[in-house]
C-alpha cells in the first residue's frame, strides 16, 4: 500500500480493503468542513463535544488542537467539555480533559516554532 499521511489512523486500513469507500467519506467530510456557519472556532468545538460525549479521545485530542488553531482558547475549551456534563457525565468530561490539553498545547506549540 502507498504511504499517505492520513488525519485520523483508521483511514490507512480503510483506504487499504475499500478505497471508493474511503474516498466517499472523505468527500463527506470535505463538505462538512466547508460548512460557512457556525464559524470554524464554533465548528470545531462541537466536534470536539461530540468526540467527548462518544468518549473518543484521539478525536477530543484533534478538535481541541484544530479549535485553538482557529483562537479557541483554552478556557472556551474546557467550558465547551465541561458542558457536556449534565448529559454525559462526569466521567466522560474528566477523562478528555487531558487530551484536549494534549492537542491544545500540540497547536500551542507549533504556533512558537
């Protein structure tokens, strides 16, 4: 298989035993992304609830990084987290929290470099 720099890990896999597939979701996503409102802060901080709610954290880790590269701070962050509390739990909220910290400092980071 061809070396490609995938977003997300399950993509090589997926690209690999059903491509059009692959390629039709990719497509989806393209046109979710486009999307002109809410704007991309606002955009990328529900993505980021919703990786939270389904207790995802590769994807709490990416949305919190792609927030702060749009100026989400990292108060709006863990608010937006602490939100999903009454209908997720404490638990699920908890657990993100160190890796929205993880992406919001990765996006942190390559801002100084």
């Amino acid at each position: 298989m061809e070396q490609r720099d995938w977003n997300f890990p399950f993509e090589g896999p997926l690209h690999e035993v059903f491509p059009a597939l692959h390629d039709a979701q990719s497509s989806w996503m393209s046109a979710i992304d486009s999307l002109t409102a809410p704007d991309r802060k606002t955009h990328e901080l529900i993505r980021m609830v919703v990786t939270v709610i389904m207790r995802n954290p590769e994807g709490v880790q990416r949305h919190a990084q792609l927030a702060h590269e749009v100026g989400a701070s990292w108060e709006e962050i863990l608010g937006s987290i602490m939100l999903t509390m009454p209908g997720s739990g404490v638990l699920a909220a908890v657990e993100s929290i160190p890796h929205a910290r993880a992406g919001y400092e990765a996006a942190r980071d390559a801002e100084r470099d």
